[in-house]
C-alpha cells in the first residue's frame, strides 16, 4: 500500500516539483496550498510529467478551523512535508507581522494536529538565513544561529525552534528542516518552474523575465560588498536535486534512520557563486543578452554565504548533482516555454 504524504504549499515551485519526485517515488500525495503564490495549473503539469494528478485542497494553514477540519477528513496520512510560508526577504521587512502571523501560527497548527492524529513524520522547508552572516565559510550545522537579518528569517529560526521543542514533547514525532541554499532551475521537461506571481523577488526569475523581454532591466542590489567582484555570493542549488532531498529525508523518517527526534541539514551544493558570475554564466549558457543596473544594497540581505554538505551527504546519503550552466539553462527553457517564445 503507498505512503500517503502531505504536502503544503504543493503547487509552489519547490513543492511541485518534489510532488514529482514523491509521486515518482511511489508516494500518495495530497496538496494544501491558498494558490496566494501559485497558480493551479501547475496541477495538469505535475500530471504531464508523472502521470498522477494529486489531490488538491485549498485553503490557507494559519486558519485554525480549515485546518482541524482537513485533518478530519485525511486522517491516515503517514508524513507532511511543509512548504506553505510566505517567503520574501524584501516584503518581509516592510510587512514583519504578516510574515510572523503566516508562518508560524501554519506552523503550529499543523504540528497540533499532527499529535491528534499520529501523523509522525514533518519535513520542513527551512533556510540559511537562519545563520545570518556567518563569521566563517562554509556553514556546517554546527555553525552558530545568528540573529536574522530578515522577519522572513527569523520565522525560519523560531519554526525550527517550535518543532526542536516539540518533537521532544510529543513522543512519537520526528522532524527534519532542511536548511535550503538558493534553488533556481527548473525540472527539465520544461513544465514547471519559478513562476512568481507579480514582481519576482528571487534572482533567477528576474533574470529570465527581463531576457524574455517582461522587465525593462535586472536590478543588481549593491556592488560594494567584500567579494572578488562586489556583489553578494550565493549557493545555487538545482530544484530538482533540492527536491529529491525531501523525499531523501522523508523516507529517513519512515524507515525510522533518524538518530534523533529533530534533525537539520544543509542542502545546498558547497560551492558559492556571485550574482554577477551568475548573471554572465546565464548570458553565456543560453546566448541571450540581460540588461542589468546596480543599484543600492537590498534591507535584509546578507554579503555572502555557501554550505558545507558533508553531513547531508554521508547521512542522508544524498548529494547535489546538476551543475550550474545546466540549471540555468534549464530556467531559461521553462521560461521559454510559458511565454511561448521559440
């Protein structure tokens, strides 16, 4: 009988595209999502690619009734993975109670309703900025928290902070956060991808909307930081790979290999690569011209930072695979491919 799994935030680009690998996998795959940041036509595209249409709910987590009820209704599920948050470091700043009412009540209502129903398994959608700007490079997990430079990351720190705390008073559940670098890329059938809806607020979209001729010009947000070319540096990780981590980790959960009832990990790839090298490598991949300014640095961003995924890939047993060039050039033939360009 398949594991039946739910993911929040399921039509969102990282979510649909590890509801494929779930799917591919096996798994039974039921989504939450408000649609706030997504559109539901992702739905017919993750059914193109696997060949299973997941079931759908839509509703919005932080709603406490919604959700109790939805639980009633699916109440044989073996894992959650939870994406559902909102997500921009920029919007964060300029709207911190929208983020912290958001990301953390979800939070808790799920985990509430996960010990009412003997739901054991969480995976969570975590992030680096929970090391703000860390005094050494790479990160390692044993690297210190530091206060986030961001509302949006300081949700991710206290979430964490809410399932460590959790998970050792609720027997019987286990978690594990994922500590994402940046994903970029799309899956290579071209079918999903980073869709943002309105202004994009992460870097690659912005990129392949402005080659596609949507945006006048890519601002670059400040060339003063203390690196070879003075824009701030990144670890790029392929959503594809990065997806493949949840189901990686899920199945840790399942077969019951975690060593502890809460666990982290850095996912990303190791290597850190700057907005610019970023920039030049998608004009040069993919032959098209970007138009750039830069402009002032951007409230909440950190100067620079890239991961060491040791401890992901000897216990997770899971390693990033794509290489940079191939992950931009397969943002590029999503984005080709929505705006029917040829």
């Amino acid at each position: 009988m398949s594991k039946k799994v739910l993911v929040t935030g399921g039509t969102g680009y990282i979510g649909s595209h590890t509801v494929v690998e779930l799917q591919n996998e096996g798994f039974e795959v039921i989504i939450v999502d408000d649609l706030s940041n997504s559109n539901i036509e992702v739905l017919d595209a993750i059914e193109k690619i696997s060949g299973q249409r997941p079931q759908f709910e839509k509703f919005n987590l932080a709603e406490r009734e919604k959700t109790d009820a939805f639980f009633e209704k699916y109440n044989h599920m073996d894992a959650i993975i939870h994406f559902a948050a909102f997500k921009a470091v920029g919007e964060s700043v300029e709207k911190p109670l929208e983020y912290y009412r958001n990301n953390l009540v979800s939070l808790m209502n799920l985990l509430e309703n996960m010990k009412r129903h003997n739901v054991p398994s969480l995976v969570f959608s975590s992030s680096c900025t929970v090391y703000g700007q860390p005094d050494q490079l790479p990160v390692t997990e044993s690297t210190p928290r530091k206060p986030a430079e961001s509302p949006y990351g300081n949700t991710k720190a206290v979430s964490e902070d809410i399932m460590r705390d959790f998970s050792h008073a609720a027997e019987g559940l286990n978690c594990i956060a994922l500590r994402y670098f940046n994903p970029i890329g799309a899956h290579p059938s071209a079918l999903i991808g980073e869709f943002p809806v309105g202004v994009p607020n992460n870097l690659v979209p912005f990129i392949t909307q402005t080659a596609a001729g949507l945006r006048d010009e890519l601002k670059i947000f400040g060339e003063d930081y203390d690196t070879p070319d003075g824009t701030a540096i990144r670890d790029y990780i392929n959503v594809v790979d990065l997806a493949k981590a949840h189901v990686v980790a899920i199945n840790r959960l399942m077969e019951k290999k975690n060593k502890a009832a809460y666990e982290f990990f850095n996912v990303g790839t190791g290597n850190g690569y700057s907005v610019m090298q970023l920039v030049k490598t998608f004009m040069e991949v993919n032959g098209v011209e970007v138009k750039y300014q830069i402009t002032d640095r951007r409230a909440g961003d950190i100067e620079k930072i890239w991961a060491d995924t040791t401890l992901a890939n000897e216990e997770l047993g899971w390693k990033a695979e794509k290489t940079l060039e191939e992950t931009l050039a397969s943002a590029w033939a999503w984005e080709k491919n929505v705006r029917n360009i040829k």
